[in-house]
C-alpha cells in the first residue's frame, strides 16, 4: 500500500511537472468607445441606436456623464449602450456616455462625446415608410384584352421628411419611364404611371409591373402589380393608319432606313415597333410626334442582321394614352451583303 502511495505520488508530480499551470491573467485590453456619430430622430417616431466599443472585458456597463448634458427628450440609455424612445421635441442634443468594462485587475473606463439631431418631419431626409400598387380597379392585378389602350397603375407612396424621389417605372423588368419627383412634407402621394408610353399590351399573357425607388435607398422587395392579356382584340382603334415606306414584301438595303406613314391629322404621340417576322417579341419600339421615323445605325447594327423578313406597324395615341388607330403590319427584308 505504502509503496502504491509513493507510486502515485511520483506519478502525479511527473504530471505536474509535464503540463505546466496556467499563468495568470494578464492586463485588460484597453476600453474604447466606437461610436461617434449618431443618425438623427424625428419627433414622434421610435429611435433605437446601440453604442459599440472594441476592447475590454464584457460586459460593459453604460452610463450618461451628470455634468456632460442629455439626452433629447423621450429618449434615454440603457445600462447595456440602448438609446432608445420616442423623441418629444426637435433640436440637437450634446452629451457624454460613459462605457466600464468588466476587467478583475482594474475595470477600464472609455468615455465618449456624442451629439444627437432631432428633426421635425418635414424637415427630416425623405424616407419611403409604405409603397402600395393598383389598377384601376383598386386591385394589383387586372385583366385587358390585346391592344386596349390607357391601361395605367397607381403607387400610392406615403413618406416622411422631404427629398427627392428618383426611380423607374418597369415592365417585366423592361425599363418604361423614368421617376423624378421631389416630395415636400406630407403623409402620402399618388404616382401614376406614364400615359406616353403606357403599360404595353400587345403581348398576351401576364406582365408584372413595378415602380423600382432608387432614392432614397430601400431594402426592400418592391411590389408588383399583375396585369393579364386576353387573345380577344380591343377594338378601340378606328381610322386605319396607312403605311407609306417600306412597301410591304419591300427589299431594303441594309441600312439606316426611314419608316413613313400617313398622318391621321390630330394630336398624337405614334408608337412605330418592329419586329422578327415570325416572332411576337419586339426587337425595337420608339415614340415620335411625326409620322416618320429614322432608324438609327446603333440599332440596325445591334437588333437586325442582313438577308433576314421583318415587320412593323404603327400605332396612335392621344395625350391620354388613348389608342386612336392602328395600322396593319407590313413585312421587309434587309438585303444580305452581295
């Protein structure tokens, strides 16, 4: 028994000997505080903003210096760096906050100037709080038979601050129109979506319909608004429009071309589109006021190839976006290269 005592006490020293202790902590890492500037409130609106600090030992513990001012009224700090309320009243608000960590040897104190600006709602940076889509009918889909004309959606936007508002109108995720408006202080606005060009509705099937905001910045996903195009023909044309240049079957050099058609003698905006001969996609679509148009080099190179049938047609609007009258397709070839 004796000599198993001296064994393990052998052993055990060998041990201690092999694996040596932990040593002792060393200092704490210095405290500082992060933060330095606040983004600013706005009366009546819930604030939250939480300090940060890098170093230390957790957790740390906050505080507001008595002798270095407030915070804004309706807002206060939480022991864990929460700044958070409802401000009461508009101003800017300097004060000190004061971070002690948690260290065994000696807690490290970092203190920290701030300044909080509270603005009143018309006079805070423009920011989107609610962005709704809709036809006509108060829904965010709707069915329309092919080519009706007129089909716009409403975005109804409420908003605080004031600012500019920039974005863009699409249409299964097709650039429409440009959006530059600015907003002055209020609770809501209507956008409608432009009558030249309006939402397109040659193509049957469902089109998704979105106003994309690029300012001020959204995380969001946009909503969409659906719209369906029935194979039955709107007939709200009259007054056939007449094609004049390229004859129909016309062979064409491969060239800038100029496109003519007889005027329906009112004031109207045309929409010419081109397209493949045996495909419903457009490859290339322009509004002008004349009843001519000049294809432009950039495109002819980019959308059309030599020895290939293509067609087009012409449409009418008024300033509305009301359809007036349409023109049959005619067919062209470009001439391929001899």
């Amino acid at each position: 028994m004796k000599l198993l005592l001296l064994f393990s006490g052998l052993f055990l020293a060998l041990l201690l000997q092999a694996v040596p202790l932990p040593a002792a902590d060393g200092p704490c890492k210095p405290l500082k505080i992060t933060t330095a500037t606040l983004p600013e409130g706005v009366i009546g609106q819930p604030y939250s903003v939480r300090l940060l600090t890098a170093g230390g030992v957790p957790p740390i513990d906050w505080s507001l210096s008595r002798v270095g001012g407030s915070l804004p009224e309706g807002l206060s700090l939480s022991p864990q760096g929460l700044i958070s309320g409802i401000p009461q009243a508009y101003g800017s608000a300097r004060f000190l906050v004061i971070a002690k960590d948690s260290c065994a040897r000696t807690a490290s104190v970092a203190r920290q100037d701030l300044t909080l600006r509270i603005a009143s709602p018309a006079t805070a940076n423009l920011s989107i709080t609610h962005l709704q889509l809709a036809f006509e009918n108060g829904r965010p889909e709707t069915t329309v038979k092919r080519n009706q004309p007129g089909l716009r959606v409403v975005a109804t936007i409420s908003f605080d601050g004031s600012g500019l508002l920039s974005g863009y109108w699409e249409v299964d995720g097709r650039l429409l129109a440009s959006v530059n408006k600015h907003l002055v202080y209020g609770q809501s606005i209507q956008l409608t979506s432009p009558a030249i060009p309006f939402l397109p509705t040659f193509v049957e099937g469902s089109h998704r319909v979105r106003l994309v905001i690029t300012n001020p910045a959204l995380d969001i996903t946009f909503p969409e608004a659906i719209y369906y195009v029935t194979g039955e023909e709107s007939h709200a044309a009259r007054a056939p429009i007449r094609l004049v240049s390229p004859r129909n079957h016309a062979e064409v050099s491969f060239a800038p071309q100029e496109f003519t058609w007889e005027s329906v003698g009112l004031e109207v905006f045309y929409l010419i589109e081109l397209f493949d001969k045996g495909d419903q996609d457009r490859i290339s679509a322009a509004y002008t006021k004349l009843p001519a148009y000049n294809l432009p080099e950039a495109i002819l190179q980019e959308k059309f190839r030599p020895g290939q049938a293509y067609r087009w047609q012409v449409k009418s609007y008024d300033a509305d976006g009301r359809l007036i009258s349409s023109s049959e397709p005619n067919d062209f070839i470009f001439q391929s290269p001899k």
